[in-house]
C-alpha cells in the first residue's frame, strides 16, 4: 500500500485530499521521511514507513490562525499558530525550504481569506533533481547531462544551418568529389608497381601516371581549400546566428531569473561555449564527415582487392569501437564538471574585477586571489582529469587500430612470396597505402564523440538560457498604450521575492495624475519593490496595479516602460562618452536636444570643462566622474526621455550639500507635469512631495501630506524624531 492510499484510509466521509507532499526530516530532527497531508478539514503528520497507525499528529484547519516558515541553521521548520499558542509541524532541509514556504503561503492565504486552501505553485516548482534519473541537477531548472537528448538537440540546431543549405550542399559536394579524388592515387600505385616497373609499361605509362598522381593531388588540394573556406564561413556564420539569439534571450531574461544567474556564466556561455560549438562544427565539416566517406570507400576498396585482407584490417574495428564508446561515456562527465568549473571560475573573477574599486577600499585583494586560487585549482583539477582520461584513450586506440596493419604485412607479404592467391606487390603495396589511409580517419572518429560530446554539452548551455523565462515585450493579447494620465492604484497587491518572505502585504493606495509621492520607511519594509512592480520588472502575485484603470499585466511592456524613466541611487553609464550616455535615453535625440537636457540637469557646466565637452569618455562605469556628475547625466537622460511616470530612488543619498542643491534643482524641473515617486531615507529631501506614503512591514502604515502625518503622530513623526536626533548628534559630533 502507498502512503497515498494509506492517507485516504483516514480521511472522512466528506473530507478530500487537497495535498501530500514529505519531507526529510524526522520528528526527533534526524534524517528520514515524513509525510505532510492537507484536507479540505485538517492538517495531519504521517511517519514514514508505518501503514498501520494513523497521524502523529492533526490540526483542524478551523483552528489554524496563521502558518509560517521559520528558517532555522541549515532548516526550516513550518509554525503553526492556533488560539493561544505556538507549535511545530514539521522541519525539513534547505533543500525544500522554497517548497514548504509555499506549502505555508498558501495555508496562511486560505486561513486570512477564510477559504479552501489552493496548491497550484507547488505544481509548477522547479525541482533540483532530474526527472528522469534523479540525480542532482547543476542548478535548479537547468538539465541534467547524464539525461541529454543529442538528437533532440541537433534537430533543434538544424534551423540554424536550414537558411544555409546552399552552402552546405556545395560544402557536401566538395567533400564527394575530394574524397573520390583522394581514394584513387593507391590504385595507380598498384599499376605503377605491376605494369610500369615490374612490367613492359614504358615510360610513356609511367608519365602518364606520374601526371595523374600529380593532378588528382591538385584537385584534392583545391577541393580541400574551398571546403575549408566554405565551412569556416559557413560555421561563423551559424555561430553569429546562435549568439545573437542567446544574446537577445540574455537581454529578455527576466529580473527573477536574471538575479539568479552570475553576469560571469552568462559571459561564459556567451564566448566559451559558442566558441566550442564553432570548432565543433568545423572539425564535424572539415574532417569528420569526409572521413566517413573515406572509411566507407577504403573498405569497399580492399574487401574488392583481397577479401582475405580486408577481412584482417578488419578485425581491430569492434575493439576500437568498444574502448571509444568506454571511454568517451567517462569523458562526458569529466566535460560538463569542466565547463560547470570554468563557469564558476569566469564568475567569480567578472564579480571581482567589476568591483575592484571595493577590494582595494578594504585591502582584500589577498582574500579575492586566494578565493580565484581555489576556483583556479578545481577548474585545473577538472581540466586534468578529461585530459587525462583523453591521453589514456589515445595510445590504447591507436595500439588497438593499428593491429590490422601488422596482420596484412605478415599475411600479405606470405601470400606475395608463394605467389599464390594472385596478391601481387603492387596490390599490396596499394593496400598498405589504402591502410594508411584508413586507420587515421579511424582515429580521426574516435575523436567525432568527444567533440559531438563538448557540443552537444555547449549547445544545451545555450538552449537552457533560451528557453528560460522571458520578458514579452509585445505579447498578442496586451493592449497598446499610447497615452499615458499617470493616475496610479494599488489594490491588495501581494508580493514575495521568496515564498515563505512576503515583502507587500495587501498594499491599497490611489496616487493621482502629476502627483509626487514620497516613499516612506525603513530598509527592507517595501519601497523599493513597489518601484520594481511598477516598472513590472516584477509582477503582484495577488491584487494588481492599475495605471489609468488598466491592469499593468494588460498593458505592452514596451508602452508602458517607454512612458517611465528611472533615476536610481547609483547611476550606471556605459563605457563611451557623454553624450552617448545621455542620448542612451533617445538614440534619435539631435544635439540640441542633447544639451537642452544637460543644462535642464544642471549638467552642461561641468560637462563643458571637461577636455573634450560632450564628447569626453566617461571611463567603465563612469568611473572618470564624481558621483554627483553620474547622477547629474543620468537626470539629463531621464529628462531626453520624457516620461510622464518619474522613478527617484535615493538619487542625493551619495552627494554633498552643494551638488545635492543642484540635483534637487534640476529634480524640480523633471518632476514637473509628471507622476513621481521618489525614495529617499533623509525626509529632508521629499519636501517637495504632494504626500508621503510611510510603508511600514509591508503595509500602508500612513497617507498623507507632511502636516497631516506629523498631527496624527505615528511612525512618520517617529522617523522625523530619529532623524532630527541623529543630525544633532553628527552636528555636535563634527
């Protein structure tokens, strides 16, 4: 019996499973499975391995107040609240710590609604083992390399190489007439062998072949050249087609996926595994394939010549078949810990070098080469391992392909000497030619699995990116908006950057047309993720927003986040010059409109003495400017926008009191005509706010304007209070 069936043995008449799910830890904290089950009527605790006794432990869920998840030292464990005390349910690892946070999400919902309660997310959870063999994965949702499917992969690369098939046709032809030309200048040894030197051929015959060993030779060699430069353009070419698309994905990915993926893996993927999928397809063209067609026209060749013989050379090929499919099936998994290294090397050393500014600032660079040393030293250990495995294939192969050669010079050269069976020299000169020929595209083929393996591997690295979560920016069923009021409404949005740590908790607010709001609070309490939900960067997970009575989810992401500008606490500016970095906002801007922005930015001044004006390289980062002079480009590129919804987070936090008068001046002139919400922790700053929203665990704790949230003295007087006593300190401190 199943627990499933088990469960239901205990359920009443009228009661309905609503989920089963375990976890792996015991009651007492050890490892070991126990069993969660919800009803349409309790909550019970099964333990593993009993089918006879009923729950450990039940709830009714009438009684249930509220559940959450409480993370503990490498645990969690689920908290159940009833009327007037506190209990337990359950523990499990960190492994399913995102699971139960839904498990008590969902519970929590349905006990603050009063309604049954609903499991959908856990159906779409992405789980960290595989499917299909239950190992590990790399990372959740990724794909797990034991279990890849090649030929749903080459079928999907095929699209890539359709739009080519010209190219690739000349390509396949070239590789028919060189190897057909290759496969000829062994018979013409044999002739040369048989008739001209050892026979009354004459000189005449031996020009002629002589000329024709020349000729098929130049053939070949042109044959080979344009081969050569076809495929290289043709392989380029694919792999611009490949990393534009994964490029484009990268710029679509989502911001839940992408704070979840190192820029540095990303940039992995980006160059090292389209460059080894580019030398796989030319070493797959250029080599592997004729060399197929080489191998199948030696064999027919020798089995016509001298069955005997043929049969010998033979004989090694099921040995080499067997070792290379042994080893290579090693190999693989050497391969994926190699890239999954190399990956995480790449990242960590992109995460350093972008903020070096910040290892010098507290002298780390000690710890950050001792932490790429590590990183260093198992991408080395990883890289050793598949090379050598690699030099250990190689010289058993090759020992092993090369016994047909000794078994046709012993049987070969017998049969020459007795004369008998009609093997003549030239014939077995020929064959010896033809065996040269025939073990080194064998060879060559031992290699076609280890490089189909590396693709293969690249390829599917590049797919998981293209197929992970992306931004519609114009999905079919959202409405265009082309005008934009900018009245805004929140109602009962929810949101949660994890499950089980819900950050707005039902937060209703109206903010009218060209209203500035000030966002209010302390760090952590949700202001910033209200901006975020805003720009739809990320969307409520219950209730909506509303922007003019329009749910945002209903509105093109392209409509809507052309009609905001954002000006956040630390302006990035791209490597070029300012100009670029203003113009950023409206490519098509003239340079008029360019400077209209900067002096409205109160940015042309400084921007006019620097060396080269507007045409000055800002340095990576805008590392060449002052913190006030990025913040200033960066109101200038907001102002080129032209937004009618205005984003402000913390953009004086980092100035000092001059430059904050000529931000906050400028900020006048932008806010102007435009709904606005500014965050900024020193109230001092939001002055200018038509009313101040005062966010306070997730909540809207107070709405109103300064005077109105002083009288009512609640947390906006409190944080007013604090932050008088603080700069009365800092005055007397100095």
């Amino acid at each position: 019996m199943d627990m499933n069936d088990h469960i239901r043995r205990h359920l009443g008449p009228d009661e309905s499973l609503l989920l089963l799910t375990d976890t792996d830890l015991r009651r007492d904290g050890t490892f070991g499975e126990r069993w969660l089950a919800v009803t349409t009527d309790r909550v019970m605790m099964f333990p593993d391995g009993d089918r006879r006794n009923g729950p450990e432990e039940e709830l009714p869920l009438r009684d249930i107040k509220e559940v959450k998840s409480v993370h503990l030292v490498g645990q969690m464990a689920l908290e159940v609240e009833t009327d007037g005390r506190k209990m337990e349910l359950m523990r499990c690892t960190n492994s399913l710590a995102e699971r139960f946070g839904k498990v008590a999400k969902a519970l929590s919902d349905a006990r603050r609604d009063d309604k049954e309660p609903r499991f959908e997310a856990l159906e779409d959870e992405e789980e960290r083992r595989c499917k299909e063999c239950g190992r590990l994965l790399p990372e959740r949702g990724s794909f797990c390399p034991a279990c890849l499917k090649r030929h749903k992969v080459a079928a999907r690369f095929w699209k890539y190489l359709a739009p080519h098939k010209g190219k690739a046709l000349l390509v396949s032809a070239t590789i028919l007439l060189g190897t057909g030309a290759a496969l000829v200048p062994p018979y013409l040894v044999k002739v040369l062998v048989d008739d001209v030197l050892g026979g009354t051929g004459g000189k005449g015959l031996l020009l002629v072949i002589v000329m024709g060993l020349v000729a098929l030779h130049a053939v070949s060699m042109l044959l080979g050249v344009v081969r050569g430069r076809l495929a290289a353009w043709l392989s380029s070419r694919i792999m611009h087609d490949v990393r534009f698309d994964l490029y484009q994905a990268i710029q679509g990915l989502t911001l839940r996926r992408y704070d979840k993926t190192q820029v540095g893996s990303l940039m992995a993927r980006l160059t090292g595994d389209t460059t080894m999928l580019n030398d796989a397809f030319i070493f797959v063209g250029f080599w592997a394939l004729p060399s197929v067609l080489q191998l199948a026209g030696i064999c027919a060749i020798l089995l016509t010549m001298s069955p005997m013989l043929g049969f010998l050379v033979l004989v090694p090929a099921p040995g080499v078949v067997a070792l290379t499919w042994w080893f290579f099936k090693r190999l693989r998994g050497y391969y994926f810990l190699w890239w999954q290294r190399r990956s995480k090397m790449s990242a960590l050393a992109n995460d350093c070098i972008s903020g070096m500014r910040v290892v010098k600032a507290f002298s780390q660079e000690a710890q950050e080469i001792g932490k790429f040393e590590d990183r260093s030293r198992a991408f080395f250990l990883a890289w050793a391992k598949a090379d050598g495995m690699w030099a250990t294939a190689m010289p058993v192969i090759t020992f092993v392909t090369t016994l047909g050669t000794f078994f046709v010079w012993y049987f070969g050269g017998l049969r020459v000497l007795s004369g008998s069976g009609g093997l003549t020299l030239g014939t077995l000169m020929a064959f010896i030619a033809y065996l040269g020929m025939f073990y080194g595209p064998l060879q060559m083929l031992t290699r076609l699995t280890d490089f189909l393996n590396r693709a293969m591997t690249a390829a599917q690295r590049l797919f998981e990116i293209m197929d992970t979560d992306q931004e519609v920016y114009d999905d079919p069923d959202a409405e265009p908006m082309d005008e934009v009021r900018g009245g805004f409404e929140f109602r009962e949005a929810h949101f949660a950057y994890l499950p089980d740590k819900p950050v707005l908790k039902g937060v209703s607010v109206s903010v009218n047309p060209g209203e500035m709001i000030g966002l209010v609070g302390k760090s952590g309490v949700g202001k910033t993720t209200m901006i975020n939900l805003i720009c739809r960067f990320y969307d409520v997970e219950d209730g909506a927003i509303l922007l003019d009575g329009r749910d945002l989810r209903q509105i093109r992401l392209r409509d809507l986040r052309r009609h905001i500008a954002i000006v956040p606490q630390e302006s990035y500016l791209f490597h070029g010059t300012i100009y670029e970095n203003i113009a950023y906002a409206r490519p098509d801007a003239t340079k008029k409109d360019v400077i209209q922005a900067a002096i409205a930015a109160n940015a042309h001044g400084f921007i006019m003495r620097q060396p080269d004006g507007y045409d000055t390289r800002v340095g990576e980062r805008g590392a060449q400017l002052s913190g006030g002079e990025r913040q200033r480009i960066a109101i200038a590129r907001a102002i080129l926008h032209d937004p009618k919804i205005l984003i402000l987070d913390e953009a004086t936090s980092s100035v000092d009191t001059e430059t904050e008068e000529l931000i906050q001046e400028a900020l006048g002139r932008l806010v102007k005509g435009r709904t606005t919400f500014a965050i900024a922790h020193r109230l001092s700053t939001l002055r200018n706010s038509d009313r101040l929203l005062v966010i306070d665990e997730g909540k809207v704790a107070e709405f109103g304007t300064h005077e109105e949230l002083l009288g009512k003295k609640g947390v906006y007087q409190n944080l007013v209070e604090m932050q008088s006593k603080l700069s009365a300190a800092t005055a007397v401190g100095g």
